[in-house]
C-alpha cells in the first residue's frame, strides 16, 4: 500500500510517457508523429521534476529573509578569493551560515537545471523536424506517410 | 491538502495525452499539446519547479503551438477527411494495426514500472539524489556564487555551465538547421544538377 | 651478399617488376616485356644462390616485423620451401617467354594488368614458400588468390565471370572459413605459429589441450580449408579457372597456385603437427586403431582415382589436364597424410616433378591453340605432323606424369608408393596403381593420335606456334627428363625435412 | 595551454561554427572549416600521445567533480576523438568539389557550420565525463546530422532525415530515461562517481531498467538490428560527403558511448553476469550480421549496400565488446577504428563515382573500371578490407576478434563470424564484377576520372587501412591498451 502511495506519481508519469511514445510509434501523420514526440518529451521532464520534489519543500530560491546572510557570505568569498590559502576557512564558515540558511527545506534544483537544458533540446528538434515536414509537403504536396511511401513506390 | 489540486491535474493531464493519441484533427491535436504542455508547467510549479513551469509555458505551450500551428497552415489541416471536430476524428485507421506499438509500448511501460519499485518514494528527502552531493548544491551555491537567491540559476550558469554553452549551441544548431532546410535554392545551378539522380532508387 | 639478404631481394624483385610494368604500361610492349624477363632471370638467379646456402643446411631467416601483437611476418627458408621457390622463379622465366608468345599471337587486351598480375602472383608463391610461420603463409595464401583472380576473369566475357566467380568464392571461402578457423585454433592451443622441425602440436596434446580426435578434427579443417589443393569436394575451383589464358593455366594452374596449396599442406603435416604425431596417432578402440590422418589417405586416393576418371571424359584438352592436375595434386596429400619420411619426401618431390611435366603440357595445350586454333582433343588427329615438337614435348612429359622412366614423376611415385607399403595401406598401393594406369589411358593417346595421319586425308603442312611458344615447351620437356636422372640429388636434399621430424 | 587542451577540442570549433554564418563567403569558411579540423586533429593526436602518463581529467570552469561537468580523457575517448576528428579533417579536405555539385551554392556556409557542429557534438561525446552532457552533445550532433541529411539531392532526403530525426529522438530520449534513472539512484551525473557509488544500488530494480533504456536508446542511435530502420534511408539520400563522415563516425561513437556505459559506469560483471546480455549481445549481433549482410547482397544501389554492411559491421563491435575479455574488446575497438578508415573509404569512393557518373545504381556503374580505373581500384581495396582479406585493416579485428571468441571456447561464434564474412565477399564482389567485368553502360561510358582532389584524400584513407593492416601498434595497440584500461589490467600485462 504504501507503495502505491510512494510510487503513484511516477506511475502516472510513465503512463504519459507511454501515451506520447504510443504516438509516435504508430506512425499515422508526420505532424501526429511530431506532436507525440513532444509528449513523450515534455513527460521526460515530468519525471524528473518528480525526483526532485522533497515532501514539505520549497523550491530552490532562498527566501529574502537569508539575503543578508548571504551577502556577508559573498564577501567573505571574494575575500578568500584574493587570499586563496583562505579560501576554505570561508567556506567553513559559510556552512554555518548555511546551516541556518537550509532550515528551510529546498527541493532539489538540479532536476530543474537539467531540464532546463533538455526543454530547449526538445523545442530544437521540434522545430528542426517540423522545418522537414514544411519540405516534405513542399516536394511530394502531402504529409500522410502511407501516401508518401505509396509516391515513391510509383516513381 | 495539495492533492486537491494534484489529482484533477495529473487526471487532466493523462486525459489530455490519451486524447491527443485518439484524435485526428491536427488542429485539435495541436491545441491539446499546447494544453497538456500547460497542465505539465502546472504541475512542475505544484513540484516546487518554477523555472522549469515558467519556461515550459513559455516554450512548449508558447513557442511549440505556435510553431505547429505556422507548420500546420502551410500544411493540410486535416489527417485526412476535411469537417469539424467529430466522431470521426476519432476513428481508427483501418490500413494500419496499432496492436504492435500498443505491445511495444505495453512492454516499454511495465518495465519502466518495474523499475519504480526500487525507486525512492516520492517527495522522500532520504532519497540519494537529496543527501548526495554533501553540502549540497543549495548550500555550496551560496558561498560560490555569492549569494544568488535563484539555486536553479545559480548551478546553470556555474557548475553546469557547459550544458548551458551546449544548449545553447543545440538552438543554434537548429537555427541553422532549420534556415538550410528551408532556405530556397535561389539561383538556378548548372545543368549539371539535373541530371544528378544521386540517391535515386527504383 | 648474405641469404639473409638474398631473401628480401627475391621477394623485392617481383614487386620491382610489377612497379616496373605499370610505369611502362601500354605505351612500349617490348619494354615492358623485357622488364618481366629481365628480372624473372635476376629472381632465378638469386634463388638459385640461396638455395646453395639452404641446401647445404643454412637456414637463413628474416623477419619483417609483427603484424599483430604475437603475430609475426617472418620468413625462413627450409629446403622444402627452396625447392618450391626454385621451381616457381625458374618456370616464371621459361612462362614469361612463352606469354609473350601466345598473348601477341593472340592479341590479348589489358596486357599491362596480366603481366603485373602474374608478377604479384610470383611473390605470393615465393612469400609463402619462405614463409617462417602459418600466419605469413596464410597472408600470402590469401595474396596468392587475389591477384590471381583478375587473370582468371582476364577475358571479362560471362564465361571468365562465371569462372572467376566460383574460383574466388571456393578458395576465398574454404580459406576463410577453415584455413582461418584452423590456424586460430592451432595459436589458442599451441601459443605459437611457427613452423617447427617436429611440429608444434605434440605437447599442447600431451597435455591435453586438445585430444587425438580434435586433432583429427584440426587436420580437416587444414585439409578442406587449404582449398588450394584441390582435394575433393573442393576442387570445382580448378576446372573453372581453365578460361584463363593458357600462360596462366601453365604456371599458375599447373605450377604457382596449386603447389602453394600442396606445398601448404606438406608444411604444415611437417611442421605444425609433425609426421610423428600424425602417424602415432591412432583414433578408435580395440586391436586395429587406425591413423588419425586415414580418412584423409582415402579421401586423397578416392580424389587420385575420380579425378583420373572424371579426366578420361573430357574432351577439351585444358579441362583434362585441369583434372589430371587435381588426381596429381592428391598424390602430393596422400603423402602429406601418409606422413612417413619417404612419402613426405616423395611429395616434395612431386611438386617438382608434376610442376615441370604440367607446365609442359599446358604450353602445348597453348601451343596448339595458338598454331592450330584448336582445343578439343578429337580435333588432333593428325597434328604431329604439323606441329612435331609440340607433340614431341607432350609424349616427353606424359611419361614424367605417368610416372614412367625416363620421366621425373618416376621417383616422386615410387616414394609414395613406398610410404604406401610402410604403413600398410595396400589398397592405396592399389589405387596408386590404377592411376597410373588410368593415366596412360587418358594422356598417352593423344601424342600417339596426333602422329597417326587418319587414312585417306593428306598429312598436315609443318605449321609450328611462334618460337616464342615453342622453345620455352622443349626446354621443360628436357627438363621433366633431366630430373630423372636427378632423382637422387633432390632426394638429399629433401632429406632433412624428414629427418628433423625424427 | 597544455592543460586547456581537452576543453579546446570542443570550445575551438563551437565558437567557429556561429563565425561561419556571420562570415557568409562560402570559399573562406571552407577554408576555415578546414584548418578547424585539422587544428582539433593536432590536438587530439597530442592528447593521445599524453596519455603514456595517465589519464586527464579536466574540471570545466574549476568546479570539482560531483558538482561541475568533468571531461575526461583517457585511451579510448582520445583514440575515439583522434579518428573522428582525422575522419572529419580529411572528409572536409575530400568535400569540395563533391560538396559544389550536391548541394546549393547559397548553403555552403551554413552547410560547413553543421559539419562542425556535427564533429563537434561527436567529440562532446567522447570527451565529456558527464552523463547529461552527453546527452546535450549527442542532441548536438544528431541535429546538425539530421540537418546535413536533409540536403541530399532527392526529395527523398528530408523524408529520410525526418525518419531518422523521429528515430533518433526516440533514442535520445531513452537515453535521458535512463539517466533520470541513474540519476535518481545516485544522485550524481559524474560517470566515474556514478561507478563508484553503484555498488550500493547495483542489485536494485531500478538499475536494470536505467540499464535497459540507456542501452535501448545507445542501439537505436548505432543502429544495431532490428533497431537500424533509419539507417539505409539516411545514408542513401544523404549528400556524399555527409554519408562519408556519419557513416564513419557517428554509429561508431555511439558504441563507444555504450562501451564507457558497460565498461566505466555499469560493470562487466553487471552486464555479463547478472545480466546475460552477452548471449544477448551476441545472438543479436550474429543475427544482426547475417540480416543486414543478406540484404546488402540484393541491393541495387551501391550507397544503400555499404549502409546495410555498415549495419552488419556494427554486429562485429558488439561481439567483441560482448567477449569482455582483453581480446574481445581490443578487437571490438579496433574494429571501430579499422571500420572508421574503411567505411569511410569506400564511401568517398562512392562519392567519386556519383560526382563523375551522377547515379549509384549499380547497372549504372557497368564498366566504370575502364573509365575512372583509380576509383575503382580504391573500391576494390576497400572492398577487401571490409571482407577482411589479410594486409588490410579489416583483417586485423576479424582476426583478434576470432583469436579471442577461440580462447573463451565459443566454438558457434567463431564459426558463424567467418560464414558471415563469406556475404561480404558476394556483395563486394558484385560490385567490383560490375566495374571491370562489365559491358560499359552509357554514363560510366562518357565518365572522367575522378579529379584529384578528391582522389588523394579517398586514397590516404583507403591506403590507410592498407597500413593500419600491416602495422598495427598504433591500432590495434592502442586499443589494446583502452581495453586493458577498462577491464582494470596494468598496461605492463604481457599479450593476451
């Protein structure tokens, strides 16, 4: 049971995958095709957005209220910077700080990086394969695939 | 509390996505992308995502609809019967059996399913990917880059800095990509190329 | 100059000569053609110095570097490999003479092609004759199929095609689905390839890294993988290649590719399994074991007797000798397989005897062709007349491969025969005997129909080939006589191949 | 500058690739196109020969491992990158001509910014140590491929390139599944610290679907049967010059992607052990040969038949990465290399013959021995090669391959390897019947030779694997020491 309550997003979350593969397989029209490639995509995201999330989180933007904090940290950063042998005594103190500063509870933010990187992929190849489909309809004036086929068989 | 919202979302969402596989209008096709894209950008925020919802909207319920939709108008708009949205939109094709892609993607599913059974429950925050790397990203952020409140933006431009300078190499591949698939032939090359049958196979 | 260094410059001189004929090309026939002679007369003349050296027991090595970690392209000459080198440089002169004959009486096309072919042909053979190990022979077995392929297709109509086609798919598959299986096998048991005095196989099966039926097993894959010679079933090859022109037939089909095939198989019963592990071997239970190399005996010997019957049909004069080429060539196996130091020894001494006698009788065969456009044998009637030399030659060197006095093949056959006896396979000795027999049935009428004019037809007028054809044929139809009476020499000098086993 | 060489490999030409489009003068960017590789040739050749002391690791921007993006250099990503990169140079030295017939004046400068883009993202793969960088660089690659595929001559082109993009993307996306996955499990995208915080998880479920998937989407984009639909179509309608480089390269550096998975972040012992993939491997892979070499056999189309060989081939590096003995993966990453040289030979051939004789139908090609005589003598080496004649390259792998399945006593592998290198004489051999034996057609009747500058550069790299066949210590050798490398064996280890 609590399996199914542990488990169930990521569940759901292969299921969408499954859905835009399913379109993408099936192969009816290139635009279908297309779009199904952008579901199964747009689900990939999902499922790591879901790794990410911590029960009772917040998402990785520290909170105003750390800022100062945060800003003495900074200095003694560019401190250590110019003194490198200092370096590590600031980060040491930074964690003490830091201390302080996670009593918040952050989801974790490198899902998010990931997938910021991936969501532009996935618009690069969007729009490189819908670019394809614009030249395919330009040469055989049709976007179905079985007629495609069907024209290239006859020429 | 939250599964309020969670629940008719993630039903809304798996109800999009199966319609878009159903339906043969591409317009209406085109319009539940940009509304399953929308319903995902929810979500995300719910999981505590915000730069990922923001962009999501803005490129995949934004950019993407818009550019299927200039696609789609340059293309027909119909898979293949013209008329409105209607029963027959969601007719099965006849020429071809989904049997094979709904096994393929019957077994890809429960493999992956398989896999969650491992996996960390979800939200657990003993998960590996929450207590490794220590101190983690949230914390060694701060001192490293001097304080910047956004984490997600903080590690794009620091430590994954390469992915950032990849992804943006991955637009301008297709910037240029897309400019040599669409870029006409503007004048006419010599004789020569006529007769080229290259690839040609009968 | 040292042998050492004897050794590359024979193998350097056909290359020289292929570089040589490219450069000179079309443009000057007789240029190009003076090249060939001139170094196939230096390649024999550094032969014949090396073999002073290795006769005399030198056994000059050179290594040209390693291939493959483990894997060396090394080359060592032993009298065997000599003896075979000798034959092939001293017939490559006697050959080029006679192209030039019978290519410009027949005003072949793509001349340049055929004459560097062959040049590559010739290193193949001398590469695998000084080959140290079973690697480089093999690199050079395979060298050896490849550039002759083109002289086989040389006609380029669908007939050559179809020839070139089944020559290059049975040697290029048997070669590398078994000769390649084999030597990898061989390298995973015996951790070396080269070839050694006494073999390398004997103590990989002492300890049992491979048992006396895998043994067995091995030497098949040796036998049917060296399609080279001809052993049946894999023979079809050779028939196939007969539309190559004759000059290629001569050297190549009767000298050069089938005798690396033979000579292959001698080298490695010699010196990977070692004659003593082959004939002490026995397989099977009980008071009466037999060899693990019998079933090769008799498959050599069913070939000897097939091959002679299969010649006896043939009325086209190339297809059979082609098939008297295979029935000689399984003599040679028989040896191999009978493996005692007389019948190794008298198979070495076939390569020599056969090569000389069928180099012969392919040249008349070309002879004929070329003078009197003929190619069946029922055409002859009457052709000593016209052509008494051509016949002349040809009853010379039937009798050497018929094995009759004063023939050389004389003696390669009565060790065989003896290796036979020693090891007590009398219906062997049998068949070796109705071989023989066969083969006065289908060489000796020829010669003798030729001389008889048919009644009631008036005799030919004396029309020889171009001299360039007919002298290089009296010279080895002398020559098939003189190595009877050099039968004793030669035997010496293969001595040591078979007493190193010992 | 030494210590910067790593990151250069990919900096130098991803900053030239947006140059090119703002330079816009097509005879200078080929210029340039030409020097960058040959520049990022110079420095992986450097960076090989560095690795006698070791293997580098370079922190991008000083961010230490498990936080910042680690590319690491070892045996065999710089060997990888050193034949890419070589390919690369000399197929761009090889384009122009060919380039100026096939595709439009107007896209040349964009058409040199994919090149590099595409070599760039090749490399990124090689080089980089961090799983979601690979993907980034793999996308980078497979879109400037897909693009350059789109060019070719015939309509069919783009819908090649489309098939391939849906394909690939499918494969990407596997990919990323798989890293999520890992990921998930980990909690680090650094390959070395994946392997080394493995052991923890390594039984779970999970792992062996993160397994799967990666290798699902590795097998798509090297196209191994019955996953290489897309292959024949994109090779065949694909301009000559972009066959020539993807044919040599890209499938090649997708297996290197799945050997580092195998070898570097999953274990053998996973693998092979827990998982059969080995009979697995090696019953797809002598499936995969003896499908795709049968069906070379009945192609018309001489392009279309060198795809489905390099279908075939791929099958010969999968067996002997499956062997996971030093042996086996020597062979099967020298057969990567020695494939590379060839493949990528007969395909400028290929290239020569369409820009002289403009069809690749093989009735078409009837004769061409006579009138292009170098052409076609460069195919008939190549052709060799491929069959694995001994004192080719080709020869070399078959061999280590087949040494090595002996010494592990797989008695049906061997055998059915060298039944299947039989196919790949009938179908070189038909070609090369078709170019000397045949009556001339009348376009290979009125064909020149192909021009110089084209015929160098095919004849250094199909003479190449003349050499490569004849003197191996700097192929088989180095990938003998990758191997030993990978399977954890001191580099002083006698030979296998």
């Amino acid at each position: 049971m609590t399996e199914i309550l542990g488990l169930y997003n990521y569940w759901i979350v292969i299921f969408l995958m499954m859905t835009g593969f399913y379109i993408v397989i099936a192969r009816e029209n290139l635009i279908k095709t297309i779009i199904g490639l952008n579901i199964f995509q747009t689900s990939v995201f999902l499922l790591y957005i879901t790794m990410g999330k911590v029960t009772h989180g917040t998402a990785p933007i520290l909170k105003a209220s750390h800022g100062g904090e945060s800003h003495g940290v900074e200095h003694g950063v560019e401190h250590g910077a110019e003194h490198g042998h200092e370096l590590h005594a600031a980060a040491e103190g930074h964690v003490d700080l830091g201390v302080d500063a996670v009593k918040e509870v952050y989801s974790n933010p490198i899902p998010s990086v990931l997938m910021l990187t991936a969501i532009v992929v996935g618009i690069a190849t969007t729009a490189l394969a819908l670019a394809l489909v614009v030249r395919i309809r330009e040469e055989y004036g049709t976007i179905e695939e079985d007629e495609i086929l069907e024209m290239d068989r006859n020429s | 509390m939250m599964d309020f919202i969670v629940i008719p979302i993630l039903a809304l969402l798996a109800a999009t996505a199966v319609t878009v596989a159903r339906i043969r209008n591409l317009w209406a096709a085109v319009m539940f992308t940009g509304i399953y894209s929308f319903l995902s950008a929810s979500w995300m925020l719910i999981l505590d995502a915000p730069d990922v919802a923001f962009t999501e909207a803005a490129v995949g319920a934004g950019i993407t609809t818009i550019l299927m939709l200039a696609t789609l108008s340059l293309t027909p708009r119909r898979q293949r019967k013209s008329g409105r949205l209607s029963s027959e939109d969601f007719e099965e094709r006849p020429s071809k059996s989904p049997l094979l892609p709904l096994l393929i993607v019957t077994i890809t599913g429960c493999a992956l399913v398989y896999g969650t059974f491992d996996m960390p429950h979800f939200g657990d925050p003993n998960a590996p990917i929450q207590v490794y790397p220590n101190p983690s990203f949230v914390e060694k952020s701060q001192p490293d880059m001097h304080g910047l409140p956004n984490v997600v933006t903080a590690v794009l431009a620091s430590y994954r800095g390469y992915d950032t300078l990849g992804e943006t190499a991955v637009i301008f591949t297709a910037g240029i990509a897309v400019l040599l698939i669409l870029r006409k032939n503007t004048d006419d090359q010599s004789s020569s190329e006529s007769q080229s049958v290259t690839g040609e196979n009968a | 100059m040292t042998p050492e260094n004897l050794i590359w410059v024979a193998m350097l001189l056909p290359l020289v000569a292929i570089a040589l004929v490219f450069i000179v090309g079309e443009k000057s026939p007789n240029i190009r053609e003076s090249c060939t002679i001139g170094i196939s007369v230096a390649l024999f003349w550094v032969t014949t110095r090396l073999a002073g050296f290795v006769f005399s027991g030198g056994r000059p090595t050179f290594k040209l570097g390693e291939m493959l970690p483990g894997f060396e392209i090394a080359f060592t000459v032993e009298p065997l490999g000599m003896l075979f080198a000798l034959v092939a440089s001293g017939l490559w002169i006697l050959t080029t003479i006679y192209a030039i004959g019978y290519m410009r009486g027949h005003h072949e096309k793509n001349q340049t092609r055929f004459y560097a072919c062959f040049a590559s042909a010739i290193f193949a053979a001398l590469a695998a004759a000084f080959a140290a190990n079973l690697f480089t022979l093999f690199v050079a077995y395979e060298l050896m199929t490849i550039s002759t392929y083109p002289l086989v297709t040389h006609h380029g109509d669908e007939k050559a095609k179809k020839g070139g086609r089944i020559y290059l798919g049975i040697l290029l598959s048997t070669s590398v689905a078994f000769f390649m299986l084999a030597i990898a096998w061989t390298w995973t048991v015996a951790g070396t390839l080269e070839f050694t005095p006494g073999g390398i196989l004997a103590q990989p099966n002492i300890d049992g890294k491979i048992s006396d039926f895998q043994l067995s097993v091995l030497l098949g894959l040796f036998a049917f993988g060296i399609g080279k010679a001809a052993i049946m079933p894999f023979h079809r090859w050779l028939p196939a290649a007969m539309v190559a022109p004759t000059p290629v037939s001569a050297l190549l089909h009767a000298v050069a590719v089938v005798k690396v095939g033979v000579f292959s198989i001698l080298k490695v019963s010699i010196y990977i399994f070692g004659i003593d592990l082959i004939s002490e071997t026995r397989l099977g239970e009980g008071a009466n074991p037999v060899m693990m190399s019998d079933w090769l005996c008799y498959l050599a010997g069913a070939t000897i007797l097939i091959a002679s019957l299969v010649a006896m049909t043939k009325d086209n004069l190339k297809a059979r000798l082609a098939y008297s080429t295979v029935s000689q060539l399984a003599y040679i196996t028989l040896g191999a397989a009978l493996a005692t130091s007389d019948s190794v020894i008298g198979g070495g001494m076939h390569i020599a005897m056969h090569a000389v006698g069928k180099i012969t009788l392919f040249f008349c065969a070309g002879a004929i062709y070329v003078g009197a456009h003929k190619t069946n044998i029922s055409d002859m009637r009457g052709l000593g007349r016209a052509m008494p030399l051509t016949m002349g030659a040809f009853l010379l060197a039937t009798l050497s491969i018929i094995g009759l006095p004063p023939g050389g093949g004389a003696w390669s056959k009565w060790f065989l025969a003896l290796g036979t006896v020693q090891t007590g396979h009398f219906w062997l000795l049998a068949a070796l005997m109705v071989s023989s027999l066969l083969n006065i049935a289908y060489l000796i009428p020829i010669p003798i129909r030729a001389f008889m004019t048919p009644i009631g037809e008036t005799p030919m007028k004396f029309k020889e080939a171009p001299m360039m054809c007919v002298v290089p044929l009296c010279i080895t139809a002398v020559g098939s006589v003189v190595l009877f009476f050099f039968g004793n020499e030669i035997y010496d000098v293969l001595l040591p191949i078979a007493s190193s086993a010992r | 500058m030494i210590e910067q060489l790593p990151v250069l490999v990919i900096v130098i030409p991803l900053m030239a690739a947006p140059l090119f489009v703002l330079i816009g003068n097509r005879k200078l960017v080929l210029l340039l196109t030409q020097l960058v590789c040959w520049t990022v040739f110079g420095i992986t050749v450097s960076l090989l020969s560095r690795m006698q002391y070791g293997p580098i690791s370079y922190e991008l921007g000083g961010w230490p491992s498990p936080y910042g993006i680690v590319y690491s250099v070892d045996y065999l990503s710089a060997f990888v990158m050193l034949f890419v990169s070589g390919l690369a140079a000399i197929v761009i030295t090889y384009a122009p001509k060919s380039i100026d017939q096939e595709v439009h004046h107007s896209k040349h400068s964009l058409f040199y910014a994919s090149y590099l883009l595409c070599m760039t993202g090749l490399l990124g793969m090689c080089i980089t140590g961090d799983l979601f960088n690979v993907f980034v660089f793999l996308e980078i690659s497979s879109l400037s491929s897909y693009a350059l595929i789109s060019l070719g001559k015939t309509r069919r082109a783009p819908l090649a390139a489309l098939h391939y993009l849906i394909i690939g993307t499918v494969g990407a996306t596997f990919f990323l599944i798989g890293i999520g996955l890992l990921y998930q499990m980990t909690g680090t995208l650094n390959m070395a610290d994946i392997a080394s915080r493995l052991q923890a998880v390594e039984s779970s479920r999970t792992m062996l679907v993160a397994f799967a998937f990666m290798t699902v989407g590795l097998f798509i984009k090297m196209a191994v049967f019955p996953l290489h639909t897309w292959l024949p179509n994109a090779y065949t309608y694909a301009p000559s010059v972009v066959t020539c480089f993807i044919a040599a390269t890209a499938t090649k550096v997708s297996v290197y992607a799945f050997i580092r998975l195998i070898y570097v972040i999953f274990t053998p012992q996973f693998a092979f052990e827990r998982l059969p993939l080995d009979q697995a491997l090696m019953a797809f892979s002598l499936v995969g040969i003896f499908v795709a070499s049968t069906a070379a056999i009945y192609q018309t189309n001489i392009k279309r038949l060198l795809a489905y060989s390099s279908v075939a081939q791929i099958g010969y590096m999968l067996l002997g990465i499956s062997m996971s003995n030093v042996g086996g993966l020597t062979a099967g990453i020298s057969h990567m290399f020695n494939h590379a040289l060839i493949k990528g030979g007969l395909f400028m051939v290929v290239g020569c013959f369409a820009l002289r004789i403009g069809s690749l139908k093989l009735e078409d090609l009837r004769g061409a021995g006579k009138t292009m005589p170098l052409t076609s003598f460069a195919w008939v080496v190549g052709g060799l090669g491929l069959i694995g004649v001994p004192m080719t390259a080709g020869f070399v792998s078959k061999w280590l391959l087949l040494t090595s399945a002996l010494s592990l006593e797989l008695w049906p592998v061997a055998v059915l390897m060298l039944l299947s290198s039989l196919l790949a004489v009938v179908y070189i051999w038909r070609v090369v019947e078709i170019l000397y034996f045949s009556p001339a057609s009348h376009l290979a009747q009125t064909a020149k030779e192909a021009p110089m500058a084209m015929l160098i550069p095919t004849y250094i790299v199909i003479g190449s694997t003349i050499v490569f066949g004849c003197w191996t210590v700097y192929s088989a050798g180095i990938a003998q020491a990758a191997a030993k490398s990978l399977l954890g064996i001191s580099q002083a280890g006698g030979i296998q």
